[in-house]
C-alpha cells in the first residue's frame, strides 16, 4: 500500500552529529559551571577520577561511561551531547578506545578543547597486535598514564593559566603515589612462580599491564571486545594453561563471562583444576565511592587479585 514511498534510514551516529552541529559554537568559552568551575566531561572513568583529583575544588568533572560500561562498543546518547555541549573541555582516551564516537568528537572540537589524551604517548610505546591494530589500554602501564594524564593537565593549565601552579603541584603529588603504587605492585608480582605468571581474562586488555610486571597475557577476544571468540581461541586457551598448569582465570567487570567459563570447563575436562581467580576492572573501573571507583583503587584491587590468585600455587 505504501510501495511508492521511499524509507531513508539516518544512522544514530549521524543524528547525533547533527544535533551537535546545532550546538557547536553557542558558547565561545562555556564560562564553566556556576560555582565557578571548569566543566571538564571524559568519556571513561580512568581519566575521569585523577582529573578530578588533580584539579581540586577548580573543577567539575564527569564521565559518560560508568561502571561496567564498555567503552570499544559505547555510542554516544542524547544525554551525552548535552553533557558534551555543556563541557568546557573534553577529554577521551583515543587510539580507538572509543571508536564509535569519532564522528562527535571531530564535531564538538570545533568549538572547545577536545583532547585524545592516550594519543600523547610516544608511538615506540604503544603495544600492537598482530594485525597491526595499537593496544589502547594505555592506563594499565601506570608510566605512560602519567604521560597521558600530563597531556589533560597541560590543557587544563592553558585553559585556566590562574590555577596552573595549582594544577601542577596536584599532579605531582599525585604521581607521587602512582609512583608508590607501582613499587608495591612490582613487589607483589614479582614473587609470583615463573610457570604461573600468566594473565587468561576475556579480551586483551592487560598487555601493557603484562609488559610492565614481565606477564604474559592470554586475551580469548582481541583488543576489542567487538572481535569474535572462535572454539580455537579457547582450545589454544586450554592448551596454554595445561602447558604452565596455571592456577586460575579472570573475568572482567565489563565483559560476559561466558568465554572464561568456557575455559575453566575445558581445562577440567583435560584433568586441570583450574579457577575463576575473580573479577577484574579492564575497561571499567568500580563504583563510584568505593576504592575500585578510584584508578589508584581499582589498579590496585587488580594487583592484588592476580597476586592472590596465581602466587604460592607451584610449590
């Protein structure tokens, strides 16, 4: 009956866009919120809290992406151009992290600051798989995070060049216990048997933890959780674990355990006692008012787990 007309379908995406382009440029320099502050929206929470704690009562700070939230498949919301619309800076992660807002991003930066704050690390840093794709789970090598984190401070302090010397005394403090962090960690792990120090979690999201602490890391899906699981991926799983009688496995806050139980089973039934060795904070970090709903909380909540999980097992 309605043959003669033609449906068109706009992409969400590019919805949204447009509903930015609306947007874009209603307010030169947002003037910050009306306590006065600088109204700083990240996409995750790991940048999200140290920002927070680094710009002290001169800002206000807040993520799209909460706890349990997936930054590889997250699309921006009504809400989020809102947020975004209102921000005086924006900062986001990069290096494909959050792949599918590229397009709000390039839209929104035309009117205020938007910073990509991973894309400061030096590129002889950055981990790649085998495809060539970069690692963009920067934040687990608490070095380059630093980089990263400086990268948000700087535009802060250029933003707001009255509260630079604030920003920076801040920042340093709070290097000063990411410093402290890794030392404790390095310890922890340190002591963990060589046939043990392997990390199997759902995606690869831990390389760069792997590298910094001399692990090596097994993800069942890629760097994305948008790759797909084959039953090869989880028999070469197996394999793994029997070769190095690992002890346990990981799942991971913001991803289907599914895979991971998969392996647990499989390794059974090929005589490996195996365990799930308890939830880590990958993509997402805890929620907030609790120590995981910190970076340095969550960072060390996964230290700890790993440590309790796979050191003492060999003897």
């Amino acid at each position: 009956m309605l043959s003669h007309m033609k449906k068109v379908w706009i992409p969400a995406t590019l919805i949204l866009v447009l509903a930015l382009a609306g947007c874009a440029g209603s307010n030169e320099k947002n003037g910050s919120t009306a306590e006065g502050k600088i109204n700083i929206v990240t996409t995750i929470a790991q940048i999200a809290e140290p920002v927070s704690v680094i710009g002290g009562d001169k800002v206000q700070v807040s993520s799209l992406m909460g706890p349990g939230v997936d930054p590889h498949l997250y699309n921006a919301t009504q809400g989020d151009i809102s947020k975004l619309d209102q921000a005086d800076i924006v900062f986001y992660s990069g290096l494909h992290l959050e792949g599918n807002m590229t397009e709000v991003f390039e839209q929104i930066g035309k009117s205020r600051p938007v910073v990509a704050i991973s894309e400061s690390v030096s590129e002889d840093q950055l981990l790649t798989d085998e495809t060539g794709a970069i690692d963009p789970h920067v934040w687990f090598d608490l070095e380059l995070w630093e980089v990263s984190l400086t990268a948000a401070v700087e535009e802060m302090k250029t933003f707001a060049p009255e509260h630079a010397e604030e920003f920076e005394n801040n920042k340093l403090k709070y290097f000063e216990e990411l410093q402290a962090l890794k030392q404790e960690a390095q310890e922890k792990l340190a002591s963990i048997p060589e046939n043990h120090r392997v990390i199997v979690t759902a995606h690869d999201a831990f390389g760069y933890f792997g590298r910094a602490y001399d692990m090596e890391v097994v993800g069942l899906q890629g760097l994305s959780t948008e790759d797909e699981i084959s039953v090869s991926d989880i028999d070469q799983t197996i394999d793994i674990l029997m070769q190095h009688q690992v002890p346990a496995v990981f799942v991971e806050s913001s991803i289907n355990s599914k895979s991971v139980e998969a392996v647990v089973e499989g390794a059974s039934s090929k005589g490996l006692d195996v365990k799930l060795g308890g939830e880590l904070f990958s993509d997402a970090m805890g929620d907030e008012g609790t120590a995981e709903g910190t970076y340095l909380g969550m960072y060390r909540h996964n230290v700890n787990i790993i440590y309790e999980a796979l050191a003492g097992k060999g003897e």
